[in-house]
C-alpha cells in the first residue's frame, strides 16, 4: 500500500514533537505545592541531601524539597521537575524547573518550593505577589532533565584521608536515579560497594589506597545500568573538600 509523501512528512513531525515527552516524563502527576517561610525563601542551610550552600543556589536558586515518595530515602536528590501551577489567572502554561535539594512536605504536598520558583510560575512578574497569600496552589508535575554537563564528585568536608571517604554527588542531570556508587581497587582488582550515607552522600570507611576510579548505577525509564568512568576519578592524596570533575554524564 502506498503512502503519500504529506502523510509520512505530517507522521517525522509528530514523532519528532513528541520525542522530548516520551524521553523524559511523559506523565503528569497531580498534587500541590507550598514554598519555604525562611527569610531568604531558600530554605535550610543543610538540607537532607548533603548539598549545603550548594543546594540553595543550584539552578538558579530554583530548588524545592520533596516529600518521602519524591526523596525516595535520598535516591531522589538531585532529580528535576517540571511543576506547572492550575491557577490559569495567574500562572503560566509553563511552569518552572526544580531540582530537589532537600526532603520535606505539608499537607497533601510534594513539594516545598524556593520562593523564587514559586514566583517563576506566574504568568507574569507583576502577579508572582498574588500566590504567596495562598499558601498552598494546586499543580501537575513531571520528572525531567536539568541537563547539566559532567558529574562533580566533591570529597565531604568529613573524611579523612586513608581513614574514611565520604563523596557528594554533584552536577547530575536529574531524570536518572542514581542507586549506587562502588570504587575500584587496583591492589585486588574489585570494585567495593559504597554506603549511601544520607541523600547524595556515599561513603566508605578505610578507602583502599591510590587513585580511584568510580561507577555508579542508575535507573532511567525503568532500565537499570552501570556508568563508569574510564579514567582515574578521585587520585591518591585526596583533601577533604576537594573536587573532581568526571567524564560522565548522568541523564
């Protein structure tokens, strides 16, 4: 049976438009969200993901808390979602893009905004005034990407070199999970399973000695898979506080 030319150019087209849904979060959920009281609107200085100051400032201080079936036991830190407010007055068909920097919810809530992410999904700057007096607003969300460049793994200010490791994960897309991380050690040949401390904390009591290399398992779309590094991630002589950019990218 033929086929005409308008009918497999309409077909690319609406393929191509409907790639970037079925990539990344094809599905809306429903839910509501609030913001933080703090001063600054940015939350906790800590936060329960380990990000510190970091996690207040990332994508452009457009961050949110999640709740426990967002933060996933620290497994959703870092993810990003696309939150769209259902107030049509007052906010855009757009919505805002957040990383989740940090666990935390209200009634009926998955997400405790920064206020400034509250305040990009008005439609317009001059009506942003008009959703902090509601407290809470109704909203549909989906997991995206931030699309960011290579993953920075940051030595935590607590370890202690030889004694024990502790690594921030930082920098990763936000539509992949990241489930694991395990290092490799040359003298035996055999990759180690780190312990997810807390949020995007791993850590490893007596770290093996010399220049390290990392992989880490992710979940996108349901397929779980390793990434790895081909070259050394953390060298020897590490510093607390230190960090290293990778050749990977998490989604």
């Amino acid at each position: 049976m033929a086929i005409s030319v308008n009918y497999f150019s309409t077909l690319m087209i609406c393929m191509i438009l409907l790639l970037p849904a079925l990539c990344y979060g094809a599905h809306n959920y429903d839910s509501k969200a609030t913001f933080y009281k703090t001063s600054d609107g940015k939350g906790t200085p800590n936060g329960a993901c380990g990000y510190g100051e970091y996690g207040r400032n990332v994508n452009d201080g457009l961050v949110t808390a999640a709740s426990s079936k967002l933060y996933k036991n620290g497994i959703g830190c870092g993810a990003c979602y696309q939150v769209r407010c259902k107030d049509k007055a007052l906010c855009s068909d757009v919505g805002v893009k957040v990383k989740v920097t940090d666990s935390g919810e209200g009634p009926g809530t998955d997400f405790i905004l920064s206020s400034d992410a509250l305040a990009k999904m008005a439609k317009h700057p001059k009506l942003a005034h008009m959703l902090f007096p509601k407290g809470v607003v109704d909203i549909d969300y989906k997991k995206v990407s931030c699309k960011y460049g290579n993953l920075i793994i940051k030595v935590n200010e607590h370890s202690n070199y030889h004694g024990y490791l502790a690594i921030l994960l930082l920098n990763n897309g936000g539509y992949a999970d990241i489930l694991a991380v395990e290092i490799y050690e040359e003298k035996s040949e055999k990759w180690i399973p780190m312990r997810r401390s807390y949020g995007a904390v791993f850590d490893l009591s007596n770290p093996p000695k010399g220049n390290l290399k990392l992989k880490i398992q992710i979940k996108e779309d349901g397929k779980t898979k390793w990434v790895q590094s081909d070259k050394t991630v953390i060298p020897d002589h590490w510093k607390a506080g230190d960090a290293y950019e990778t050749d990977v990218q998490i989604p």
